[in-house]
C-alpha cells in the first residue's frame, strides 16, 4: 500500500474537520455538518454526470482505479537495470536463444513480448516500433482513466453550487419563520462545502497521484524499451548498465548490483490503471 496517499489524505481530513472543531468549541460540529440532501446532490449529482461524460464500462471501474492510487509499486528502475544487465551477460555467453527461458520469469508482458520477438530474430527497428506502440496505448489508456478523476473535481464543486443555491430557494421560501433561517442558510451552504470539499481533497489529488503513476510507468515501459535493443545490439552488460542508468535519478546511479541473479523475478512492473 502507497502509505503517502493514506497518509494525505488522512492529515487533510484531520485537519479541515479538526479546525472546525476548535472554531466552534465542540464536537457537535462535526453533527451539523452532516446533511443527506446536499450528500445526495454532490455525490450524486457527480457520479451521474460521470457517467454522463464517460462510458459507464469506464465509470463502473472506478474503484478499481482508485485502488491505484493507493498501490505501492514494487519495481524499480534500479530492478530493471539489474535484469538487463543480466540478461545481456547470457546472450553473450549463451546466445539470443537463450533467453527465451529466462522470458517466461519475466511478469510484464510488454518487456516479455520484447525479449521473445528478441529471440525470434525481428528486426530492431520493428521491436521498438511495436513496443513503443504497447507504451503509447497503455498511457492512452491510463488517461482515460485519470481523467476521470479530474472531470469528476470540476463537476463536484458546480453540484455543491446547485445544493446551495437550492437550500437558499427553501430558505426564501419560508421567511415567514425568521428563527430558522440562521439554521437553514448554514445548511443550504453544506453543499457547496461538500462539492469544494471533495474536489480538492479527494477527486482532484487523486486524479494528479495516477497521473504521476502513469508518467512513472513510462518512464519504466521506455528504459525497457532501450534494454532490450540493448540486449539484441549484443552490448556488453557493462554497456548495458551505464546506458540505462541514464534513465535513473542521480542518487540511483553506480550502486552495486542487489539481487541481480534473481532480477528477472517480479522485475516488471504492474499497470497502473490497466
């Protein structure tokens, strides 16, 4: 689990509700702001116009999306570098042919895809081309799905404005009883806080979390693109290393190899809203 997003969000809530109760002296705050017809029309209203906006294949997957945002990715770069580096010590000592084993310990299909068109002989410029292709779709995908979230921040405050704007009509509508209207205005804005609420703790920050994982899967799915040319080039695992520590932060450059002997176990990175 991704503790930074758990954690975000978690410090965020504490604090805006945290705040409220020290304003007003007492916990019963947190009471008051509860209202189900402004929750029907924020949560609601923005999930309808989802599906309004996207497919609703799409829409329906949106808690498997939102589970991204909290999954801690397991591979680095730093694991990708020690399995090409290791793969391209067998195919000088053992030939291209030999790595087909070693593909199928590889988990990503994309960078097995790769090295099996490696091994049957394709030409460089076809393997790139096609696994270039499989990160261009794969992103593709991943902001269709991202935005989502994003579309989702823009409406949730506009569906707080229309639960405000209601209230307020209720509210005019009963004059006749001034002791109440204190009470109901207070009420009638609870919807615009839940949509301003909403947008800006949850559905905009999570939507910028899966865009930061998306640029990081590429980011990945493009270092092994350049491996496994690197491997079919036949260059020297040294070689190999140093061209794709290119790819890396400076802090990740030049360390020893750990683990490299079992690199190709789970060195591949999962989708990040496949």
């Amino acid at each position: 689990m991704d503790k930074g997003t758990a954690i975000g969000l978690g410090v965020a809530l504490v604090c805006i509700l945290g705040a409220s109760v020290v304003e007003s002296g007492s916990v019963a705050i947190l009471f008051a702001l509860l209202n189900i017809p402004s929750a029907m029309i924020v949560f609601g209203g923005t999930i309808g116009t989802l599906l309004v906006a996207f497919p609703m294949e799409r829409v329906t997957k949106l808690g498997k999306v939102l589970g991204v945002a909290f999954h801690q990715e397991t591979t680095s770069e730093r694991d990708l570098v020690n399995l090409f580096v290791r793969l391209a010590e067998r195919a000088r000592r053992e030939g291209l042919l030999a790595l087909e084993s070693e593909a199928a310990e590889i988990h990503d299909k994309s960078i097995q895809k790769g090295v099996l068109l490696v091994v049957d002989g394709t030409d460089p410029e076809l393997v790139r081309e096609i696994m270039e292709a499989d990160v261009s779709a794969m992103s593709e995908r991943h902001e269709g799905k991202y935005s989502m979230f994003a579309a989702a921040g823009g409406f949730a405050p506009t569906m707080g404005i229309i639960g405000t704007v209601m209230g307020l009509v209720n509210v005019l509508s009963h004059l006749d009883k001034p002791d109440e209207l204190g009470k109901s205005i207070a009420g009638a804005f609870i919807a615009t806080l839940y949509g301003v609420l909403t947008a800006n703790v949850f559905w905009l920050p999570i939507g910028e979390r899966l865009k930061q994982r998306n640029k990081e899967e590429v980011a990945l799915k493009t270092l092994a693109v350049e491996g496994v040319l690197s491997v079919q080039a036949g260059d020297n695992p040294r070689v190999v290393r140093e061209k794709l520590e290119a790819f890396l932060p400076l802090n990740l450059r030049g360390e020893p190899e750990q683990g490299a002997e079992a690199g190709g176990e789970g060195a591949a990175p999962q989708a990040a809203a496949a």
